[in-house]
C-alpha cells in the first residue's frame, strides 16, 4: 500500500487569491514605482503581490493605505550570495522579511528570513547555474521557483523544473514557485509582469492567511491553465481543469505519464497510480504554451 503525502488545496475551505512573489521596482533595478507595480498587478487581477527588491527591504506602509480591502501588498528581499560549485551566486528570496538581512552565505540568509519569522525561496536555479549539489547543501528554504517570466523572456532561462524533480527524486521535498521576477514592465515586450502566478487556498486576503497556505503548500502555479479539482482513491487519481493539449504525470526516471489531446482538449482525466515511484507531480500545458503546475505528492510503501 502506498501512502502520500500531498496537502490537496482543492479539499480545503476557503477562496483562491492569486499573487506574484518576486518583483522589482524603482527601489532597485525595476522600472516602475513601487505604487505603479502594485497597479498593475492589481488591473491584472492579482490579490496579492510581494515586492522583492535586491538587497534591501522597500517600504510599503503608504501603498497599502492606497489598496485597503483588496489589494495586499508584502515586503520581501532578494539577496544574492557566494557561492554555488561552479561560483555564481545563489538569489534567494526573503518572503515577508520586514528589515534588511547582510549575511555573505546562503544558509545564514535562510536562516535569518527564518528567524525574521520569513519564508525562503531559491530563485531561478537555472538562470543561477545552480546544480542539485548546490540546492542540497542548503536547508530551511521552502521551496525553488521553478518558472520566472523574466528568465525566460531575457536569456530562455525560466524554467527550473529538471532542478525541482532532481530534488524530488532524492526525496528532498520543496515546494514550487511560478513567479514574475518583473523588471521592464511595459519598456519591452514580451512584458516581464502579469505573466506567471500562484493560486493560493486560503481563509481570508490578510497576511497571516497567505503566509500559512504558502507555507502549507495550498496553492498551484501557472502561466495560464487552471487546476479545478484534484482527488485519489486507492487506485487513481482525478485531475479537473481548463481546456489544455496535454496533461503529465512527472515521476522519477522514466516512470510517469503524458496524456495528449491529439489536437483537441481536454479537461479532466483520471490515472491509475501504479507506475509511480517517490514523488508524483502533474501538469498542464495549453494550445498557447500556457503551463500549470501543481505541489508534488510525495509517495511512500
Ligand atoms: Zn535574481
Ligand atoms: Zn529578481
């Protein structure tokens, strides 16, 4: 018998709030003010944003007298720190972090976001030529972003997610992260904003409401496709979502499966469980390259 380890977003109370979890503003190397970024998140139809500034923490009490209700703005970080095996450095994002953190090395940095009472983040591994070496050598983070719109638009660098199942394989269980990484806005196109995002489970639109589905795990990520519900039973598992060309089921090595519409959609699909081994992720791609992915269950005799 099997057992897994997967806190389902789809069977807990609660509504869906979509947030970004890494942009940059006029603080440091992005080009809109911190109030324009939150703008246009917010005409996009994001709930909550966090902004994350390179090395140091932006003030944000004025912009959220300006989105009272509706709009959560968090402060975040990003520190860039020596040294991965191949000596570029490791950014790492500070989730919530409310005061500026120095340290020269990844492990102090995590855990000092941690003792901010934070979450950690690794950003775009990839783009950092970050090995699994190097993400497990370093404890107390939460999870990696395994999509960032800007890494893909600027150097074809954005997705992470060979990183994520390395991880996964080797029983390492992180969470993953789509997120932004906004920086040019509207001064280019493609835009490097509204373009990846995380739906969160969560009671209520207040800070300690996010926090705790992030840290728990109750959200998705996507580019585009929608998750709608995901169950089991003994032998199967159900997935429910928007139209899309093909549906994954991402294991170790070469187990797993790829359900393709064949020039049609689909929208549901349900998958025997038995060709699975160590961990168990699905996603979704759509007909305009859209992608969705979800938290990994993680399996066990
Ligand atoms: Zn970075
Ligand atoms: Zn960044």
């Amino acid at each position: 018998m099997v057992s897994k380890y997967f806190p389902n977003p789809f069977e807990m109370e609660g509504e869906w709030f979509k947030g970004n979890l890494h942009a940059h503003t006029t603080q440091s190397d992005g080009s809109l003010s911190p109030l324009d970024v939150c703008k246009l998140y917010k005409a996009y139809g994001y709930d909550f944003l966090f902004i994350t500034d390179h090395r140091d923490v932006t003030p944000i009490r004025d912009l959220s007298k300006s989105f009272t209700g509706n709009f959560l703005v968090f402060k975040g970080i990003e520190l860039d720190v020596p040294s991965s095996e191949i000596d570029t450095k490791y950014h790492i994002i500070g989730l919530n972090v409310k005061n500026k953190i120095e340290y020269r090395d990844p492990q102090k940095c995590i855990n000092e976001i941690l003792r901010e009472g934070g979450e950690a983040l690794i950003a775009h591994p990839y783009w950092s030529s970050l090995t699994v070496h190097d993400l497990l050598k370093i404890r107390g983070y939460l999870g990696i972003e395994i999509y960032n719109t800007h890494c893909h638009y600027s150097v074809s660098k954005g997705f992470s997610t060979v990183h994520w199942d390395d991880l996964l394989s080797r029983k390492h269980y992180v969470l993953g992260f789509a997120v932004d990484d906004a920086h040019w806005y509207k001064d280019k196109l493609p835009m490097d904003a509204c373009g990846a995002w995380i739906m969160v489970k969560a009671p209520s639109l207040s800070e300690d409401s996010i926090m705790n589905s992030i840290r728990r795990g109750l959200f998705y990520s996507s580019t585009g496709p929608e998750f709608f519900d995901i169950k089991f039973n003994d032998e199967e598992i159900y997935v429910k979502c928007s139209p899309v060309t093909s549906i994954s089921f991402i294991s170790r090595n070469g187990l797993g499966f790829r359900f393709n519409a064949e020039g049609n959609t689909i929208t549901e699909i349900s998958c025997p469980l038995d060709n699975f081994e160590v961990f168990l992720r699905i996603e979704l791609e759509s007909s305009d390259g859209g992608k969705a992915w979800i938290n990994p269950i993680m399996l066990s005799e």
